[in-house]
C-alpha cells in the first residue's frame, strides 16, 4: 500500500548507547521535501527548499541525505539497510509481529552477526521502532497536519518509565 505523502507530526524517544535519553518531535512534508526537527533540551534543526539549517548553518543537501535518524523512521525507504549499492546491511528476515507490523531483520554484509532491526507499521509505513547499533528510537505518535510548517517548540512530559512495545 502506497505511504500519504502528506504532512505529518511525531513524536517520539531514544535512548543512546551509554542510556540518556532524549524526546523528539518533528514535522515532515515528503511531498514538498521539508521536515522540522525539535530535540528535548532545545536543540533544533530543519530542512527546506534543500537546505539543511542547523547549528553549524545553513548547508545545501540532497533531501534523502538531509534526514536525521528519527526522522528517517517516516521514509524507512530512505534508511542505508536494504541492500543497495554501496549499502552495509541487506535485509534477511521479514517477520509479523501483531496484526500489523513487520519486523526486519538486517545483516551486515561482512558480518552476519552484526545485525538491527526495524517494526514498520504496514498501514502507514511509518517505522514505530529502530535498534541500532546499541540505540534504540521508539516512534510514539503520529498525526496528520494540514500543511507542512516549521514546528514551534514543543513540550515534552517527563518520561515514567519503559516505553512499552505495542505489538
């Protein structure tokens, strides 16, 4: 089933290899190849009319390689793992997980040990939940917006506890 293109906003959480984590949330028009992307603690960037404008200033980008990893949980097709050209990991194991989600399996190239995973929801797909390389990024809401537009600062609610799988 083809993904809507329209914009969206989500929200999500990752937890980096040595634990801390951070809360995220972003807007993406695939259509118009913008996307906006607010960090808990402040931190902002966002891409448009193919410019990446971050800290270091404003760099001009293909789309594709613009996206940071959290927002590449909403273009998976976007991510380096599925076995393209110049590509270090090759999917080897789709599995379902629920009613509606497939879990993907990659492996390494050169070391088939060294594997990640990836749940995509198949309805919008949207990937709900990446781990990488020791780090893990849990999508934990999207919704549709109307148009694409910079995301104003957000709040974030204090994390509780796990964020609890929902297959």
């Amino acid at each position: 089933m083809p993904r809507w293109r329209g914009p969206i906003e989500v929200r999500g959480v990752h937890q980096e290899r040595g634990g801390s984590i951070w809360q995220f949330a972003f807007t993406l028009g695939e259509a118009t190849c913008s996307w906006s992307l607010q960090r808990e603690g402040g931190s902002e960037q966002w891409f448009e009319d193919g410019v990446l404008h971050s800290v270091d200033g404003p760099v001009e980008f293909p789309f594709e390689r613009s996206l940071p990893p959290a927002i590449s949980m909403a273009v998976p097709e976007c991510l380096r793992w599925w076995g393209r050209a110049r590509e270090s990991f090759t999917p080897v194991l789709v599995q379902r997980v629920g009613d509606h989600l497939l879990l993907v399996t990659f492996e390494h190239v050169e070391d088939p040990a060294f594997r990640t995973t990836l749940v995509v929801d198949e309805r919008d797909r949207i990937a709900r939940r990446r781990i990488d390389f020791g780090e893990v990024t849990v999508i934990t809401g999207v919704r549709r917006v109307m148009r694409w537009t910079r995301l104003p600062r957000p709040s974030f609610s204090p994390l509780t506890g796990p964020i609890a799988a929902a297959y």
